[in-house]
C-alpha cells in the first residue's frame, strides 16, 4: 500500500490588499473636497482665534481648561457644576446622527467623520506623490525595492507623518493658550503629557489614515451594525437601478442575445469606491455613502449617450415606483416623514433649552454643602449653630467682594470663619471655599424645630448681582 501523505491544513488568513481609488470629478467629490477644507480648518485654526478674557486667563477663544475644570467657547463658559450643557451637547450631536441616518444614510461617515476626512487627505497626499490608480497599483504589486520606490515611499510617509504631527500638535492646543504652548514645546520646556499626547495622536493618526483606512470604517467602528436601525424604506441611499441597467455588457445573458441594459461593466463605480464595493451587489455594510460611486457613473453615461443616474440616491419605496413605470417620490417627500420629524423635534427642544439655560446663566453662584458630623452644636448660651460649607463662585474677569445673608426665622444669624464682616472677596474666575455658621436663639422656633427652611443669599456689592440656595437649618428635636 502507498504511503498517504495527509493534506496540509488551509489557512483561513488573507492578507488585506490596500484598496487604490481611482481620481473622480463632479458635484459629490466637489462637496467632499469642500467638507474636508472646511473641517480641517476648523479643526487645525481654532485654537489661534483670541478672545479677552482678562488678565487671568489666556486670550483663547476654546479652551478647555482641565485645571480649574472649565470649557471656554468665545462668551460661553461652562464650569463643572453646569456639565448639563456637555451631556445636552451629546444628546444633540446622538440625535443630530439619527435624523441624518435616517433621512440620508451614513452622509456622516460618507463626509464629516474624522476616518474619511483625514484618510481623504491621505489619499490625496498618495496620489500627488505615486500617480493615479495605476501606478500605485504597480508600485504596489512592485516587489523589488528599488531607489524609485524607496524615493516614492519615503517622500509619502514622511508627508503622512507631518499631517498626523500637525493633527496631534493641534490637539494639545486646545487645552492650553496655544502661542505659549508652541513655544514651550520647540524649546523643550513643554510638560510631558503635552508631548506623550501628540506623540499618540501623530502615531494613530499616520497608521488610521494612511494604512488602516477602510479598515476602520468595516471593522473597528461600531455604527456599520447600528445604522440599520436608523433606516427605513424611505431613507436614502445610495444604490444601482439594476431594472435598468442589467443585464451588463459582459453578462452570460447579453452573450446569449438578450438586450443589453445601460451598464456597460467599465467597473468605474468599482475602482473609484475608498471602500473597494461594488455598489451594484446591492447595499452593503461596508458601504459608507459617500456617493463617488455616482459622479463616476454619471460622468460614464455622459460619454455612452445614456442618461444619468444608474446609481445614485434612492428609497426602497423608489424602486417599487420606478419597476411599475412610476415617477420616485419627490425628496422632500422622503425626508419630511415621522421618524425624521420626531429627531428634527426632539434635537431642536435640546437646542432651546441650552440655549434657554445659557441666557438665564450668571456670573456669581454658590453652593452649599451642610456639614453632618454633629448635626448641630449647642453653644454655652443655649444657641443652636449649624456649620455650612459655601463655595462661591465668581466668573467675572475681577476680583469680587461677596455679601452674605440668610433668610428664615428673624432670630438666626450669620457668621463667617475667618472675618467679623459678612463679606468676603472672591478672586476673579475662581471659587471659594468659606465655612458659614448659622446661629438660632435660644428660644426661637429654629432652635427647638427640628429642620427650619432657611436661604442663603449672596450679593456682588459692586453691581448688586444676586444669587441664592436654599438649605436646612437643623434644631433640638422636642
């Protein structure tokens, strides 16, 4: 009997083969050329935009300042007592996703997201360098390193390095007034968080944008599996008439003498998709609607004499219209429906109440924290006293005096730790810490009640700015 030699094991493992898109014009590129500008210079000229904000802070126009715990938007200032306006901001931004998904599929990941922005760039920086799609395709399937390719290469990476550096510089500025930041970071005198940060940012930056691309969008991102969620028949998306144009050119059928229909198989959609679909396989989760697909084809049927739009923005509730010889919905028609009005009002109710809550916002508040351990002490005279502890916060670019007052039963009175007066000065764009003592008579009905409301008021002396909170004054229990 012949010796059997048993099969060698397949490896399910493929190596990922980088996707080359091919250069496309028309009206999608164009708005995704100007997405890009727009985005990428907000993202990288906003911390150079000053604004006064006195002698105590940088002149910055955002800054988030993590030592004092502080976000500074041009007039707004958000500090940690009012988080509400971040979590608001998030739902909207949460909300602000779900209407676009739902109305226009993932125009976010398509135009806005980060990922596609800077991997755009990427691409763009690839093809001034390497060629168009050919010849980075030959360079890449090239296997001997040769000076040319080694020349290419390195000129493409050390550009991808000095982007996701600028990418990871302009992050740090945020956090800082950037001017002085730049200095310090040429002159070594930077903190060490401020270098580790951009050195984290420059190597997720070059690595995301420049070799792990689609890779991000299909596999790392979560949105692919929540988007479906977000649609319904009358999202649109983009997709491929396939009633009009199949069977294709190069298809068994058309072979066999059928007519053929208006694709012609030029693979176009194919080669200029940074996802590397084929959009007439149907919709796909890898898919990120960013509608090249169509500027390609568009500019194929323009050259062939057929009319445009074999792919482009569609409903479910199109296709059934188009096959049964109907005219589609008209788009407003699709976008005005239920779900999208309910985002649409939803969003703008989280609006109006930021908005609400940033006029009604003042430049002094308080807080007040009663101290439990003991409750209350009996003073030699018989007197209750509470102890309080109060932080006042002034916002102003000045320093402010603070007066102190209560309201409640006539017979308590207020004492400060620290100073005989009522009054104490708060310094500018800062809180402070002071311990108040709330002290009934003996025979009052604050004394002997066991828990009187009473409210601590501060006034701004130099404008009469007021403010309040209510509190709990804690007696003997009869």
């Amino acid at each position: 009997m012949a010796d059997t030699q048993p099969d060698a094991p397949q490896s399910l493992y493929a190596a990922h083969e980088p996707v080359f898109p091919k250069k496309v014009y028309g009206k999608f590129r164009n708005l995704k050329w100007g997405i890009m500008v727009v985005t990428l210079g907000i993202y990288y000229l906003t911390p150079w935009i000053r604004w006064d904000r006195g002698p105590n802070l940088p002149d910055q126009a955002v800054l988030v300042d993590l030592a004092s715990r502080r976000f500074f938007f041009f007039w707004i200032e958000i500090w940690p007592h009012e988080f509400y306006f971040i979590a608001g901001l998030l739902v909207m931004a949460g909300l602000g996703l779900f209407l676009f998904t739902s109305a226009l599929g993932r125009v976010w990941c398509g135009y806005a997201c980060p990922q596609t922005v800077w991997t755009d760039l990427f691409i763009l920086v690839e093809r001034w360098i390497e060629g168009d799609r050919n010849a980075r395709l030959r360079l890449h399937r090239q296997k001997k390193w040769d000076f040319r390719k080694a020349r290419l290469r390195m000129t493409k990476w050390i550009t991808w390095m000095l982007i996701a550096l600028a990418t990871g510089g302009a992050w740090v500025f945020y956090f800082t007034d950037a001017p002085a930041l730049l200095v310090d970071l040429f002159t070594l005198n930077a903190h060490p968080v401020a270098y580790t940060t951009i050195a984290v940012l420059t190597g997720t930056t070059f690595f995301f944008g420049g070799f792990a691309r689609e890779q991000i969008c299909i596999y790392a991102c979560p949105w692919p599996r929540i988007q479906a969620a977000m649609l319904d028949e009358d999202t649109l998306v983009v997709g491929y008439r396939e009633w009009r144009g199949e069977p294709r050119k190069h298809s068994e059928a058309v072979k066999a003498g059928e007519p053929q229909g208006d694709c012609i198989d030029c693979m176009a959609c194919v080669n200029v998709c940074p996802v590397g679909i084929d959009i007439r396989d149907g919709q796909q989760l890898e898919c990120i609607t960013c509608a090249l697909c169509i500027d390609a084809c568009d500019d194929i049927m323009a050259k062939i004499g057929k009319p445009r739009g074999l792919i482009d923005y569609m409903a479910l509730t199109d296709e059934e219209n188009e096959r049964a010889g109907k005219p589609p919905k008209p788009i407003i028609k699709h976008i005005l429906r239920p779900r999208t009005i309910l985002y649409t009002a939803l969003w703008s109710l989280v609006g109006f109440g930021l908005v609400f809550a940033l006029f009604i916002q003042s430049d002094i508040d308080m807080t007040v924290a009663p101290v439990r351990n003991p409750t209350f002490v009996t003073l030699s005279d018989g007197s209750i006293r509470n102890t309080y502890e109060v932080r006042l916060r002034n916002k102003h670019g000045e320093d402010r005096p603070f007066k102190l007052s209560v309201v409640g039963d006539a017979a308590i009175r207020l004492e400060l730790e620290g100073t005989p007066y009522s009054a104490v000065t708060v310094p500018a764009d800062s809180t402070k810490l002071q311990r108040v003592y709330l002290i009934a008579a003996p025979s009052s009905d604050a004394a002997n009640n066991e828990r009187s409301e009473v409210r601590l008021w501060i006034e701004d002396t130099s404008n009469g700015e007021r403010a309040y909170r209510d509190t709990v004054f804690n007696g003997r229990s009869n």
